[in-house]
C-alpha cells in the first residue's frame, strides 16, 4: 500500500543533541513538508521541498535543518539551536505543489528531557 | 493574506445526536477548503475538499460540509454522531498565488458522550 511512513514514532532527546526524523514516502509525490504541531495550536509549516535538491523555509524553519536527495525522502533534522523543540512532528506530501490535498505520516513525538 | 478560524475549540454532542463543527475563512482569492480529522498520536486523514465544484460536499464517514461563498463558511456536519468520531478536526484552507499556501485552523476537538 503507498504510503508515508515516520520514524521513529517516539523519541528522546537531551539537550543539546542533534535528532532526525526520518520521512519517507511511495506515493510517487512531488511536494513534500514537514509541520510541528503542539497542544491547543494547529500545524504550524517547518520547511518544504517541491522537487529533489530543493527546499523553502516555512514559517518556523529556526532550528531546523531538512534535505532532499532523493524524491522519496525528506528528513528533519532538530538541531540544538531549536529552543523547545518537544512537539510533535508531521510529515505531508502532495503530488504537486499547486494543487491537491495533504496526505499525511502517523507523526513523530520528540520529548527533550 | 488568508486566514481560517475554527469558531469552537471543543464540542461535546450525545452519541445520535447531530454534529456541528464551524470555519470561516478570510480570502482574496477563490480558495480550496478541506477538513481533516485527527486521532491521538496520529497523521491526518482527508475527510473532505472543497475546489469549486459542487458547494454541498460529501466526505468520509458520513461528513458532509456546505461551501457559503457569502458567508465565508465551510461548516462540517454530520447527522448522527458515533463514538468514534471523537477526535480533533481541522479547517484548511488553500489558496492558488503561484505557490499553493495552504493555512490550518487551530482544530475544533469534539467529543462524543455516550
């Protein structure tokens, strides 16, 4: 079945670490995005990648690092210059960037301890 | 600029009874809308999307929602509710400026009692 797949679904971190989440995808998309979203507020964008070896900040890109080497997969990198980075992460993918809907991973949920 | 609010942050109805959950959109521009809905500790999942076809839309599991270009609106409904339809739910909309920006809403979370 295609699919977005995340991992790991949960994750610790001390501070000052370096973490990534893993986002893959085998629905042959085009666009893909990472969100962080926390209690209360709804998703808020990190950065986002149209096509392989490109990427755009989205509205809260501090403290995060992606990359896009192949088409199917966009990792994120949380950095320890992220200042609260315990949230939980989502990872989307559409089959273009103008057009379409979101189709969505189960989320990654990062605790620094 | 867009803007998506969800009017209630949560919503509590009796199991049977009908459902209601409320967004307005702000727009300069013809807008695609969508409602998805979320279980604890899980992805999205489409519920349903609106993109200029007909104005009633019918979606997954019984949800419909009625695009009001007059009033801005996007409301989702759903006639019976079931327990599980307990969950959070979320207004988009997205809006066609060359880069397709999609806003969420903060997320109606709707419970169901038995």
């Amino acid at each position: 079945d295609g699919g977005i797949t995340q991992s790991p679904k949960y994750l610790f971190r001390k501070e000052g670490q370096n973490v990534t989440l893993s986002c893959e995808q085998n629905l042959n998309h085009d666009a893909m995005y990472w969100y962080r979203q926390d209690p209360g507020q709804g998703l808020r964008l990190i950065y986002y990648s149209q096509i392989v070896n490109d990427f755009q900040k989205g509205d809260i890109a501090e403290g995060y690092s992606v990359s896009r080497e192949k088409k199917e997969s966009f990792p994120l990198t949380v950095t320890s210059a992220q200042k609260n980075p315990t949230a939980f992460y989502l990872c989307a993918s559409k089959t273009e960037l103008d057009a379409g809907e979101l189709f969505f991973g189960e989320g990654s949920r990062l605790t620094v301890l | 600029a867009q803007s998506v609010t969800q009017l209630d942050s949560h919503v509590s109805v009796s199991e049977g009874t009908p459902v209601l959950l409320r967004c307005n959109y702000s727009s300069s521009y013809s807008p695609s809308l969508f409602w998805y809905v979320q279980h604890p500790n899980k992805g999205l999942q489409l519920l349903l999307k609106y993109t200029s076809a007909a104005t009633l839309v019918k979606g997954i599991n019984g949800f419909e929602a009625e695009f009001k270009k007059s009033e801005t609106s996007f409301h989702l409904t759903k006639p019976s509710a079931h327990m599980s339809d307990a969950a959070e739910y979320f207004c988009v909309v997205s809006i066609y400026t060359g880069r397709r920006a999609l806003t969420f809403g903060s997320g109606t979370r709707l419970q169901v009692q038995p």
